[in-house]
C-alpha cells in the first residue's frame, strides 16, 4: 500500500494516515517531519535536509500512508504512490479544528483576536487564505492542491473529512481494494 493524503491545514491529514497505517501495518509517514525542525514548528530544515529525509524514508519502506505534501520542494515526491487522496472540510470546521489545535499545543498566549474578535496569530491567519490564494505555487493552498492533483498519475479520491476517521477509512480500503483487483 502506498496512499497520500493532502489538504488543508486542519482537515485530519495525519489523524487520517496515521490511522491508515495502523490498520494497514504500514509506515507512517508524517512531511511536516520533513519541513520542521522540531514539534515547536517555528524553524524549518533547509530543502537539502528535507530531500535526504525524504530519500531515507523511500530506501526504507515499500509501503506507506503519508500524510501531507512535499510538492513545493520535490516535485517528483511520492510519485509512485497508489492511490492520492484530497480531504476537503467546511471552512468553518476547519477553522475550528485549528483553534483547537492551537489551543492543545499551548499556543493561545501568543495569539490576539482578529477584526471579528476571534483569537489568531500568524499560523491562524495563512491557514485563511487556503481558499482565497489564486497562485497556485502558494505552498499549502487550494490552488497549489488542485495543480498538484491535476499533474498526478495517480488515482485520485476526494473525501470530506467530516465523517470518522473509521468511515474515511472504509472508503479508503474500498477505492484501493478495486484499484488491485
């Protein structure tokens, strides 16, 4: 099995993978591994790190769930992957996952309330654009999402990520069991 995940922030990419490969006995692989330096997510490896992480992960496994996108800074990243998923989710929702989030990581002090009154910060405000960027070279936006998809060689099964993680799964396991019949 070779499965990746990729939408916005927020819409359970790694919940999803990591789940996947639990049931599936595979490898997890998570990308923001690939582009943090640490869990603080404040200081980013460098493009050459990121490729020899990436590189180790394809030496040592055949089979993986990932979670997330290595497209702006290896083109070519996951490309013999089996079977390409998009989670899309209400904007709404998403916005409060990511509060949430924010909040579990212990990140409410640095935030201040934007022009509605609701808490942001710097994270918080570039997840708004997700929907709003039109460039799609903009890393982790819609657009930068549709371009990767739309050059993929791969199957491709969109999903809204507002159903369990176990119902995700199922249509998962379904999509990839026809793709091997």
């Amino acid at each position: 099995m070779k499965i990746q995940v990729i939408g916005g922030s927020g819409t359970g990419k790694s919940t999803l993978a990591k789940y996947i490969s639990e049931q599936e006995n595979c490898v997890w692989i998570d990308t923001d591994r690939y582009l943090w330096k640490d869990s603080s997510f404040t200081e980013n490896h460098p493009a050459e790190k990121r490729l020899e992480l990436y590189k180790k992960d394809m030496q040592s496994t055949d089979r993986y769930a990932v979670s997330g996108s290595v497209f702006s800074w290896c083109k070519d990243g996951f490309n013999n992957r089996e079977l390409f998923i998009f989670l899309e989710l209400d904007e709404a929702e998403r916005m409060k996952r990511l509060l949430e989030r924010e909040a579990n990581r212990g990140n409410l002090n640095n935030m201040w309330p934007d022009q509605q009154g609701k808490p942001t910060n710097d994270f918080i405000e570039w997840c708004k654009t997700y929907h709003t960027s039109t460039d799609k070279t903009a890393v982790g936006t819609y657009e930068a999402h549709m371009h990767e998809l739309e050059l993929s060689q791969s199957p491709i099964l969109k999903l809204n990520s507002s159903k369990s993680t176990e119902e995700l799964y199922r249509e998962i396991a379904a999509a990839y069991k026809k793709l091997n019949r």
